[in-house]
C-alpha cells in the first residue's frame, strides 16, 4: 500500500509531502502495526525501552503526532527541534530528495511553532493519551537563529520541558543555523554543558541530557569532544547528525544544494564515528546511533559498533512504515538464532 502513496507523494515537493504525511498521521489514518519483542528490551537512562529502535528528531518537529509513530513500532520517538520562539526557517524549498541513492539534503533552519504550543502539544500527550506516561518521548532542543547568546535560549528549554520530556537532547550540531557548529569547538562545549547541566540539575525532574553531534568532525575534534564529555559528565552521546559532505555517486543536480545530507551515503560515516567515540569512552557513555538507517544490517551495523539504541527517520520516506517494525523482527530473529 505504501509503494502505491509513495509514488503520488514523490509527485510532490518533499516538504508538501512530508506535511501531507503528517495531516494522515495526525487522523490515524494509519492502523497501529506495533509488534512486541521481549528479546528486545533493554534499560537505560532509568527507562526500560521496549526496543532498541527510535524516531529521529526532525520528522515531528512540534510533537503532533508521537501517538502514531509509538503505534508504528517505535520503541522510543524523539520531537522536536523546538526553539524558544516560533520561526519560519530557511527560504523554501529546501527539501531535497534522491531517490537513486535514498538520500535527502535539507537546509530547513529549525522550523517550528517555538515553546508555548509546543509544550502544549507535550502536555496534551501526556494527559490525554492512554499509556502515555509509559511512553519514551525525548525532546530535541535548539537556538533560534536570532540569539547572541545561545546557552540562554538551551537553559530556558531545559527549564520549561523538563516536566514532560523522558529526555532531551541538545541539538548543536545542524549545519543550517549559522554558528551553531562552533558550540561543538573544545574551548565553547566545556562552559557551555557546564551551564546546561546545573540547569537541569536545578530542576524538579533530573532528566537525563544527551548531546547530538555533528559527522563533519575530523578525528582530532572527536577526540577533543570525548574528552570534555566526559568530564562533563552527560548522560549520553547523538550519533551523528547530518553531513554537509557529498560522497560520489549522488546525483548531480542534488549534491549541488546546500545543507545537510542525510540517508543511505551517511551510514557508514555515522558507524565509523559511532565506532570512535565507543572507543574513545571506553564503551561508559551510552550511544544513539543515528545516520542512514533502513535496514536489519544497518542496524547492527550500529549496534556492533557499539550503540546502545538507534534512530531513523530518512529510512521511512524510502521504506515505508512498515520500517520500525521488520528491523525489529530481523534484530528478534537475530538475537534468537545466536541464543
């Protein structure tokens, strides 16, 4: 049925589509497929996650529609990204699909409908939704594009969604905010945690507070972040975000939009840094690993690298919905064939 929507969506500019997408979700027009795997389960950040497989941040910018993608198979859904004030983003379009290598470029900006509906929509779920409070929702969070000061902008989510987010993860690692990147920069990241985390620790609910970096870093800069991690003391590591790189084989005309590639080309990138910074921890940071997901052997892929969890969301434009739900089989069958 998917294969069928598919070609009508592809029809469409892929910001429309993806908002077509969203209008069905949010009127369930898709029957829940959840399936359960006990194999699966795993504990971490004080929740037991029913399995190891995620939506990325990025699909539900304004957290319209986690009851959906929990009943798709998603062990875990992370909204957002959400700034403090509402903003448009970047000029459109800036969507972009390749369906040759099932990548996607986007130079989006952080579009979002900001803090106060936001957190409306959070609350919503929370109160309403049967089962919700069970439900692992993180949070996405980021600046506005407008800010001087951005640890301003990260504190004052912190402050605001810590009473609803099962986690949050900050988001400096887009390649679409101008600046946002140098937070990633040694002499910026140490004071920078070092404010976010008395912040979170300052409120009634500890939540856990993980950081989602960039694929550009060279290997020196990884290092260097693994370290300042490490002595911040966050609870676990995003990996990765998109690149801005363009590996061969794209198609022309696509690799020649900016922003930040994502999809098929990105997986081995993300593995190999999922790999590194394992190594570089000494396996005591958790990992989410993230970047190119669409597959049973791209999840292991990540997992044998060293991931504790994983993330998708370009994987379900080119796989359909059904994607949460045969990774999880294939990973249950796997787990089963080796007991």
């Amino acid at each position: 049925m998917y294969k069928i929507a598919q070609k009508a969506l592809f029809l469409m500019d892929a910001e429309m589509a993806h908002g077509v997408g969203i209008k069905a979700l949010k009127t369930g027009l898709y029957p829940p497929h959840r399936q359960k795997f006990s194999s699966l389960k795993r504990s971490l950040f004080g929740f037991e996650f029913p399995n190891p497989v995620g939506l990325a941040a990025g699909f539900d910018k304004n957290a319209e529609v986690i009851p959906a993608m929990l009943n798709m198979g998603f062990g875990f859904v992370e909204v957002g990204t959400v700034t403090p004030k509402p903003q448009s983003g970047n000029p459109k379009p800036r969507i972009f699909r390749d369906i040759g290598s099932k990548a996607l470029i986007n130079r989006l900006g952080f579009p979002n409908v900001g803090l106060e509906s936001f957190k409306k929509n959070l609350e919503a779920f929370r109160h309403w939704e049967e089962h919700a409070h069970e439900a692992i929702v993180g949070v996405n969070i980021g600046m506005n594009k407008d800010q001087s000061d951005p640890v301003e902008d990260y504190k004052l989510l912190i402050r605001e969604l810590s009473d609803h987010a099962s986690y949050l993860a900050v988001n400096i690692s887009s390649p679409n905010t101008p600046g946002l990147r140098d937070l990633q920069k040694k002499e910026a990241l140490a004071p920078f945690l070092d404010e976010l985390l008395k912040e979170r620790d300052a409120q009634d609910y500890h939540r856990p507070l993980l950081l989602k970096l960039s694929s550009d870093l060279t290997e020196a800069e990884q290092e260097e972040v693994a370290k300042v991690v490490m002595k911040a003391g966050i609870d676990g590591l995003i990996l990765t975000n998109t690149t801005c790189e363009r590996p061969a084989g794209l198609d022309e005309k696509f690799s020649r939009e900016t922003g930040g590639l994502s999809g098929q080309p990105l997986a081995a990138k993300s593995t190999d840094m999922i790999r590194n910074f394992a190594q570089l921890t000494g396996g005591k940071l958790p990992i989410i690993g993230v970047g190119g997901v669409a597959s049973v052997k791209d999840a292991q892929d990540k997992l044998e690298a060293g991931a504790s969890l994983l993330q998708l969301y370009t994987g379900l434009v080119y796989e359909g919905p059904g994607l949460p739900n045969r990774i999880c089989k294939g990973l249950d069958v796997a787990k089963r064939n080796a007991a």
